[in-house]
C-alpha cells in the first residue's frame, strides 16, 4: 500500500508540540487569546489521533514546554501560537438606547420588579409582539440581554427606544414563529410602575 506520508508539503506534525500548534493554526479563536486547551485536546483525538486521556500528563507537558519555550502565548486557559497574528475577532453588536420622555422619580436598578407597556418590531417593520402591562424582574435573566441591559436608568412614565441586535435578543435561534434566527429586534418601551 503506498501512503501519502511521503509528501513533504502536507507532513503530519510529528511531536506533540508539533500537534498542538497545528490544531491551534486550524481552528477558529473564539476568543482574542486564542483557542482553549479543551478545542485544542479535542481537536488532537478527533483529528490528529492522538489518546488524550493515556497522553494526558504528556500533553501537559507538551503545553508547558511551549509556553516556556516561548513557542505558545498562554493566557487563563486559552493559547496561540507566539508570531501569529492576534486572532480578529467581529465586533459584538451593542444595545443602542433613545430616550423618548424621561420619566419621574428614582431610576430602576437591577432587581427591581417593573411593569412594563412595550412593542416590538423587526426591521421590515411588522410587529412580532406587544403587550400593554408585561411584568419582569430586572438583570436576572428572565428577559433577553438587550432588555436587562436597556431598561435600567428608566423612571416611571418614561419611554424609550431600544435597538436590540440578535446577539443579545433571540440569536441564532431566533423565536418561532415570529423572530426569524439572527434578526435585530426595535422596541419601544414606557415604564409603567416599579413594583
């Protein structure tokens, strides 16, 4: 049987290091240090057939070495690959905020408990959801991020509008049927009462 081993151009990484930095340089960062030691041990069993659990104190080894050797750049648990460009990552969308009418009295915190008059609307324009008197608790998770990000510093009878990018409203997901998957929500908001 002849193997394509041979062929300089693609050869397999031979030492562990080797194998490290090859499964660094092959996967997406999904952080700006880096890939995780976790991506990097899976990638190495599922990819480069290595027994991670027999090799697991090798591995450790291999990582340290490279860090002191200069060879890996460490940062908490994630590494890469010292002399390669810092990984480019897309910039997260943010929660943009217009207030309409500033409200009366002491600004919600998070924690409070309030009542809301809300509407929501993709970017076409067609509403997905409204609801004159919507209860929450703010900052604990019971609403999307862009909500817990942008209700708080409101005061009763205030209203604002709030531009909710998908990364912190329903995401890749989306919520059936309304919300389509990565779509950005508008919504205008009145704070009715803090509870």
């Amino acid at each position: 049987i002849t193997t394509m081993a041979g062929t300089k151009k693609n050869a397999p990484p031979k030492t562990l290091l080797d194998k490290i930095i090859y499964a660094i340089r092959a996967q997406p960062p999904t952080n700006p240090n880096g890939v995780s030691r976790t991506a990097i041990t899976k990638y190495l069993q599922a990819e480069l057939d290595v027994d991670t659990k027999s090799k697991s104190a090798q591995l450790k080894n291999a990582f340290k070495k490279g860090v002191e050797k200069g060879t890996l750049l460490q940062t908490g648990q994630s590494f890469r690959v010292a002399g390669d460009p810092a990984p480019e990552l897309p910039e997260e969308a943010k929660i943009k905020i217009e207030d309409l009418k500033e409200g009366d009295g002491p600004a919600v915190e998070a924690g409070d408990t309030v009542v809301m008059k809300y509407e929501g609307k993709l970017d076409d324009g067609s509403v997905f959801d409204s609801s004159s008197s919507f209860e929450f608790t703010v900052g604990v998770g019971e609403v999307i991020k862009g909500w817990d990000q942008g209700i708080p510093g409101m005061k009763v009878g205030g209203r604002r509008k709030l531009f909710v990018p998908s990364n912190l409203g329903y995401g890749k997901r989306g919520a059936a049927p309304e919300i389509p998957p990565n779509a950005d929500l508008h919504f205008t908001v009145k704070l009715k009462e803090i509870r």
